[in-house]
C-alpha cells in the first residue's frame, strides 16, 4: 500500500509525501518519523498504520487531539481523500494498493513550518 500525504492549507507548510512503509508518526518533535513545525501539535501527535488491509489513524494522546474530515477522533479507519489535521497543519490523504509511481520521500526531506 503507498500512502501519499499532501498538504492541503492555504499556504502549503509542509511538502507531499509518499509513505512506502508504515506504521509512522507524525508530530512537531524530532522523535516523529514525520516532524512538522506546527507548534500546535504534540511532539508524537498521532500515527497511521495497516490492519486488517485498512489504514487506521490513532491520536497519540496529542493536547489539541487529531481531526479527519474536521471532526475530532481517538482512532479512525481512513478512507482515500480523507482530510486529517494535526496541530493546525491539514493533509489529504490518499492510498492505492499499487506501487508508488514515484520514490519514496524520506521524512528528512519534508519541509518544516517556518
């Protein structure tokens, strides 16, 4: 399964990314796979992973909790084009089956938030 992360604000804060492997975390921390300079967020704010052939979405317990589709949530089954905001930062979530068409983006090469 290859999962793409695109950020979705107003001004883009942070860069796409194809995730090939999972689970990830995702936070402001340098402990996260994926470290997003959103002081919004928790250090290790929440986590996307496989089960059962579904990708789940779980707040890692984060201060100001984790959003799909705008609507607060503890553990969530995502759906491709699923909207998920961590901190005040928003990605869009898409996944596919298939191969990823492009390579794998390292979670250093993400853009941080300024």
């Amino acid at each position: 399964m290859s999962v793409y992360l695109t950020c979705i604000d107003a001004v883009p804060s942070a860069s796409d990314a194809v995730l090939s492997k999972l689970p990830i975390t995702i936070g402001r921390g340098d402990e996260a796979d994926i470290c997003i300079r959103d002081t919004w967020s928790s250090r290790v704010h929440c986590k996307l992973s496989v089960r059962d052939q579904q990708l789940l979405l779980e707040d890692l317990g984060s201060s100001n909790g984790t959003l799909v589709n705008g609507a607060p949530m503890a553990e969530a089954v995502l759906q491709s084009g699923d909207q998920i905001t961590v901190g005040i930062t928003s990605f869009r979530v898409t996944y596919s089956r298939l191969p990823a068409s492009r390579e794998p983006i390292g979670t250093d090469e993400l853009l941080a938030h300024s």
